[in-house]
C-alpha cells in the first residue's frame, strides 16, 4: 500500500511546553473491522467531548484520502497566492451563497465587531458530484476537480462508518442516520480549503472565533498547530489541539446534538495563531464538512431508542438542515448579505 503522511517537510514541531487537549484516537481499521472495543470508544467520545482523532492507517479508503488531501495543501498554496480582485470575482455571497470564496475580515469573532482572519474557499459536494450546474470556478481548482471529487466521495464514507456505528448504539431502526446522509441527495456538504496567514510574533490575537459546527461530522487536515478546544466543564481553559501525522481531527456538530436531544456532544472550537515557531509560517487546512440531506428536519429522532425524549416546544420549531446551515452563515457575516 502507497504511504502518504501530512507531515510538511521544513516545518518547526509543534512545541512541548503548552497545554494539549489530551483526545482520544480511533482507529478507523478497527471501525471498518467492527471492533466493538473500538466502537465503545468511538460512541464514549461522541457523548463526552465530540472531538477526537481517526488514525487513517492500514486502510485502502484512508490511503487514498491522504494522498488527495496532500494534493489540496498544495493547491490551497497556489488558489490563495491568486490576486485578491481575482479571488473576489468567486465571492458569491451577495447572492446569498456561502459557497465560493470568503476574504480576511468577513466573520465576526466576538460581539465587540473584530472580524476574522482566516480566507477560505467553499466547494459544495452537490457540484462536485454534478448534482447541480457547476459554479464557476479558479483555474487551480478545475485542474483538481478530480482531486476534490475523489476526496469528498472518501470523506463521505469515513463519515458513514462512524455514522453506522453511531446509529446502532443509539438503537435506531436499520440505517437511520445514514439515511439522512445520503451521497445521492442533496445536501450542504462541502469541502473547505483555509488560510491563515502568518501573524506578528506578538500579536495573539482570535484568527476565527470560537464556535461549534453546523453539521454532522467534520473531517479537519492540519498540518500545523492553531486549533483549540474548549472541554465540557466549569473549569475548563481552552487546549491546543496538537496534529498527528496520518490523522484526521474529527468534531462532531450541532445536527447530531439536535438529532439526538444532546446526547451527543459538540464542543465550541477557535483558531488561533499557530503556537512557537510555527507562528512564522502561513496556516492551511483541508476540511470536509458532512451536514444532513438538505429535506431533513433537526429535530429529536423518534423511536424505541436512547435518545432522551424532546421538548415538544422545541419539536415544533424544527428547521430544515439547509436552513439551518444558511442561517448559522449568515449570523457570522460581518456584513450580512441581502435577503
């Protein structure tokens, strides 16, 4: 089997002497293999913190999702050295889109109006997978088109394995949470590529505020450090999430506490400077974001299962899952779009 790493090659190491979130890390061999060892610990996980790694070792499926995400870090590289009028042109939000690109200075972090410092770049899975019409797009990412599909066709089944399991311990009829994230429907799921770039040695400050998702799992690739986690707790301090090299960093997100009357966890996460001498460098991500089928309603599922039972109030509020991802968007916009 071809080894593929996400260690980048001239980086300084992450540094020893700050606080680390100490994070469980499963093994997606032994999920594939159905270890119930392994599944007792991935379902431990989701109900206490809802972040952990997913070793991607020793597996064909994972094999070739980190060969493409190498691919992405270098495209990340050439997408966001493009003119900034050139990267502008694929800002659609004043189409009421959250798809396409998103500058520096966007999003909100904090209710004092200090906006973020991150650049990104939305690809919806429904136009990778030629569901919808494809949005226009930079050259540099028509030329990884194939790249981008193939990695969001393997994310979505990483998700699923966790999915699967996740749907049995919870005592749910057959296929249940699968059924809600089909890759055949449409639905709000996306690839993220991001860039922070280096910041002054002595300037501290947020790079992307603290918050949980709006999907389901998010599958997140880091190279460097920068990532932090709030635990659940009155005493918690926000931790470091360190990378680990063959690694993906797994949260789960709000549909799933929705989904399941919080018994399953999301914990609020921010971005940060890149700690030590990782800080002289720019950071990027690759992230896929697994969200419900856009026609799903969030709310508590219904059944003989251990899900606690809703509050009826909240019951009749639920919102569609493509709602729901539209309205946490736009709550961030520094300057909301028209509606």
């Amino acid at each position: 089997m071809e080894s593929h790493t996400l260690e980048m090659t001239g980086l300084p190491p992450f540094p020893d002497n700050i606080p680390i979130a100490t994070l469980p890390c499963l093994s997606l061999e032994r999920l594939v293999a159905r270890n119930s060892g392994e599944i007792q610990r991935l379902v431990h996980a989701c109900e206490e913190v809802g972040l952990f790694y997913l070793d991607l070792r020793d597996v064909s499926l994972a094999s070739k999702v980190l060969g493409d995400v190498d691919q992405l870090f270098q495209t990340a590289v050439e997408l966001f050295d493009l003119p900034l009028a050139e990267k502008q042109a694929y800002d659609f939000s004043s189409q009421n889109s959250h798809f396409g690109y998103k500058a520096q200075g966007a999003e909100l972090v904090d209710q004092q109006g200090n906006v973020d410092r991150n650049e990104f770049y939305n690809l919806p899975r429904n136009d990778l997978l030629g569901m919808t019409d494809p949005l226009p797009t930079p050259d540099v990412l028509k030329h990884r088109r194939g790249t981008l599909q193939s990695l969001a066709r393997t994310c979505h089944s990483i998700a699923g394995v966790l999915l699967e399991h996740l749907n049995t311990s919870l005592g749910l009829g057959q296929s249940k949470l699968l059924d809600l994230h089909r890759l055949d429907a449409p639905s709000d799921d996306i690839i993220r590529l991001i860039k922070a770039p280096k910041q002054p040695v002595d300037d501290h400050r947020v790079a992307l505020a603290e918050h949980t998702d709006y999907g389901s799992i998010t599958l997140v690739f880091n190279r460097l450090g920068g990532l932090q986690v709030l635990p659940p707790g009155p005493d918690s301090q926000w931790l470091y999430v360190k990378p680990m090299p063959n690694t993906v960093i797994v949260n789960i997100g709000e549909a799933m506490v929705k989904l399941t009357n919080g018994l399953l966890k999301s914990s609020f996460h921010r971005v940060v400077p890149p700690p030590g001498d990782q800080a002289r460098f720019p950071r990027y991500s690759v992230v896929y974001f697994c969200r419900p089928n856009n026609d799903v309603l969030l709310r508590s599922i219904a059944g003989d299962n251990r899900i606690p039972d809703p509050d009826p109030s909240e019951e009749a509020e639920a919102i569609t899952s493509k709602e729901w991802v539209f309205q946490g968007w736009l709550a961030r916009r520094a300057k909301p779009c028209s509606i």
